[in-house]
C-alpha cells in the first residue's frame, strides 16, 4: 500500500505519538529506534533524520505528551464557572483514577529522567507547569473569598505530589489502594488545602 505524503510536522507528531505508544508498552530503556519504525512502517533512517538519536526522540515524545497535558489542564481551568469547581475538576481529571495522561508512561519517565538529562528538563518543566497552574486557580479563589488558603504555592506543591504518589501506588501495586479510597483521599486533602469541609467540595452553588 502507498504511503500518503506527509508534511514535515504531521510526519514528526506521527513518530512522536508512535514512540509514546511504544515507550508506554516497551520502556524508556528497552526502545529502539526500530521500535518506533516498525510500528509505522518507514525506515529507521527516517526516524534519524526527525531526531537524529534515541535521546531526542524520547525527549521529544515526553514534551509533545505533555503539551496535550497541558492544553487539558489549561481548558479545564479556564471554564466559567467557580475557582473551587474548576479546581476539583483539574485535580480529578488528573488524579490516578480519572482520565488523565497514561501513568505508565510518566512513571517511566521519572525513572528515566534520573539518568537522561535531556528528560528530566522535560519533566521538571511539567512538574513546574501544573504547580503554577493549580496554585494560580487556588489565588484566584481566595481573591474571590471562596476559600481562606493562605499558601497557593505550597497548597498546589502538596497536591500534585499526592496525586503523583497515588499514581505510582494505583500503577506499580495493584490492590495497594482502591479506586474509592483514593478518590476519598484526593477529596479530603484538597479540602484541607483550601480550608474547607469536605461536603462543601460538592455543595450546590449559592
């Protein structure tokens, strides 16, 4: 079968949405460039000369998984609605057990990052990224009188690393912690956060 002609941008998001598929199923450490050829039916030639090495390939996957992150996080936080609504939105999209980017893939990239400079600017600036974001939405809400969280930044750093850890419990330990535990834990941490009762996470608006 011929091969429809790409431009150079769809052909790169095309080997890039290849190699997070193959990075998911395979690991950082075991891909190969061949991998990534293989699984769309060009050459290994080709995928060298969009990224010339494994290392930028594989920074490159993580930065384009994480900008369709991003564009999620962003969306659901500029809804009209209240900083509190918009706020248990984001946190439960991306908690573990909502719809959120692949955690295998990310677990990996952690992993992987602590041995490829490269991956782990790409992870740090995501991890800086989703901070700023939640802490910006938390300022907006104590602007608004909704909740009295006197630390934004530190309220949005406790969050996330929660949520990582119950990702990395949820992913590696099956049965260490159930769907509806988590969840619960999720919701009571952010009401904490925000100093707030748990029911009001949910109350109606005025």
């Amino acid at each position: 079968m011929t091969r429809v002609r790409l431009s150079v941008a769809e052909r790169r998001e095309e080997l890039l949405r290849a190699a997070i598929e193959q990075i998911s199923a395979r690991g950082v450490a075991a891909l190969r460039i061949a991998d990534v050829a293989a699984a769309l039916g060009v050459s290994n030639a080709l995928v060298l000369y969009h990224f010339s090495t494994k290392e930028k390939l594989v920074a490159a996957a993580f930065t384009h998984a994480a900008e369709d992150d991003l564009a999620r996080l962003r969306k659901l936080l500029s809804r009209r609605t209240s900083a509190l609504r918009r706020l248990r939105a984001a946190v439960r999209w991306y908690a573990p057990t909502g719809q959120a980017k692949g955690w295998r893939l990310w677990i990996e990239g952690w992993a992987a990052s602590l041995r490829e400079p490269a991956l782990r600017e790409v992870t740090r600036e995501l991890d800086r990224q989703w901070k700023a974001a939640i802490a910006e939405v938390i300022a907006d809400g104590v602007a608004a009188g909704e909740f009295p969280c006197p630390d934004p930044d530190g309220a949005a750093l406790r969050l996330t690393a929660l949520l990582d850890g119950l990702a990395v419990q949820l992913t590696s330990y099956t049965g260490a912690v159930s769907r509806a535990r988590a969840l619960r834990w999720v919701d009571e941490s952010l009401a904490r956060e925000l100093g707030l009762e748990r029911d009001a996470l949910t109350a109606p608006r005025p």
